[in-house]
C-alpha cells in the first residue's frame, strides 16, 4: 500500500519541464540522466502522462515531451491519479453482505453505504483533496532560486552534450 | 496502491468483536464463517492486529481473541496501520540528489526536505488524521440497531452450532 516510485518521478520531470521546457521538446532520455532513472521505466511513466493529457508528447529523433498546459493549470493530484491510475485507495468488497453474519438480512439494509467503506472514503477524500489543492507551479514556487538555477544550468550543459 | 482487503476484514472483526465479545474469547473460524472469508488469511489478520495490542487472543479449543481495549479507544487509523504496516503511502528515494540534476549542489540544499515529498506528505497527513479521528465505536454507533440486532442473532446460532 504504497504509492509507487513513478508518482515521485512524474512529479520531478513535470517540475523540470517547467523550469527548462519552452517550445523545444525534452527528449526522455534527458529527462532519466537528469535523475539517473531508467529510460525504460521512465517512459512508461511519461507515458501515462502523456495519456492523461499533462505532456504532449513529440516523435522522432528531436521529439520529447513538454508539459500539456500551464504548471499552475496541473496539480499533484493529476499526476498521481495519472501514474497510479483511477482505482481508490480503498476498495470495498462488501463482506458485510456475505456468511452467516448476514442471513436473514433485508436487500434495503445494504443500500446505505458500509460505515467501514464510508470512514475509509472519509480519509481517502481528505488525501485527493490535499493533493488537488497544490500545483506544480506551488512546488516550482517553493524550490529555493539557487536551485532552480543549478538545475537549468545542468539541463543546458546536458542538452548541449546532445544528451 | 490499494490497502489491502485486510483492512476491511479486520473493521468488520472488530465491529463484530465489539457486539458479541463478551469475556469469551470468539474463534477465528467462527469470524470467518460470519464473513464468508478464509480462515487461513484471516487469521494473519487477526495476528497482525493481536501483534499490534488492538486483540487478545487466547489459545486453545476454546480459544479465539476478543479486543484488547474499549471500542471507543480502537481508530480506524490503528487497524489500518496494524493490517498494512507502518510504512508511509508515499516513499521518497530522493532522486532530486541524483543524476545530472544534482551535479554542483551543495549538500545544505538538501538538508530542507523536497517539495515533492512535503506536498505527498502533507495530503497522507491529512488521511491519517480522518482515519485516527473515527473509532471502532464510531462505526458500531453508525450501524443500524436492525443490523446490530441480526448480526447478534445471527452470531449466537453459529456459537450454538459450535462453529
């Protein structure tokens, strides 16, 4: 029950295409040695980003991907649910409708909704709230300006090695 | 990136726990046969919340376990954390250290925690404090009394058929 390591990666590469992204796209593999992340997994992860409409994504040999809208306009949230997928983080298989505990039990009784599931879903709502009120543009805001000049000037001497 | 179905098991044994425990000790399989779930994977549940200090269980065959404190001192929050651990739902591995990226940073920069992780963080934060605000005896409060009635019911004729 972990969110996986792509969730941390996707965030990252969004981060560094909006502080180096302009109209040229970043090539994936630029994106990996930024990070010294495995190409292959890392395209998966762009990828899934690609699909849920936060890069675009450019072909050929100076192709890459940028960033679809604004950092303002895509939030943490987006990125998780587009590297995690859709699915609750709890998934309710209504056990109280099954076994011996539930013989004799009226249809009617079980169309309100579980308390487990709702206390589960209480929190879950709590989380997917939080992560929908920040931005990339609130994670750009909050990285120190030395930083973000260190990144920038690493991302130029690499795409200019043609990495 | 799902809790486990553990979790719903161990609220609903809980839940149940807390309406037919008396100072009996109620058998495993008989939890079991209230829900329709397997014996075997429940029972790792109900070690994993015995370990955690949220059940008794006595041994034997009359054994079983019984909740090891008041239902109003059980949260939400401790079942999920006895059933999936005690790891955070997000893992940072820090990649903002690694790779091209980081190539000229100094290492006071990173004694301030990323803004990734704090933003992933903050939200997981929120999720516990829904989770740890709601206890066994909140839900069992939520139940309606019909159900809690039938579950009773329904528990005593599986006790007296000696399951």
């Amino acid at each position: 029950m972990r969110t996986s390591e792509g969730v941390e990666w996707g965030l990252h590469c969004c981060l560094t295409l909006a502080w180096v992204g302009g109209a040229d796209p970043v090539p994936s593999a630029r994106l990996a040695a930024m990070f010294e992340l495995s190409p292959t997994y890392l395209n998966k992860v762009l990828q899934r980003l690609t699909r849920a409409g936060l890069l675009t994504s450019a072909p050929g040999p100076r192709g890459g991907v940028r960033l679809a809208r604004a950092p303002e306009r895509i939030t943490v949230m987006d990125v998780v649910a587009a590297v995690e997928g859709p699915d609750p983080l709890f998934s309710c298989a209504e056990i109280r409708q099954r076994g011996a505990g539930a013989e004799g039990a009226a249809v009617r009784e079980f169309a309100r909704p579980c308390g487990v599931s709702t206390a589960m879903r209480r929190a879950e709502l709590a989380w997917r709230r939080e992560l929908s009120a920040q931005t990339v543009a609130d994670l750009a805001a909050g990285t120190p300006a030395a930083s973000v000049a260190r990144i920038r000037a690493n991302y130029a001497r690499l795409a200019g090695s043609s990495v």
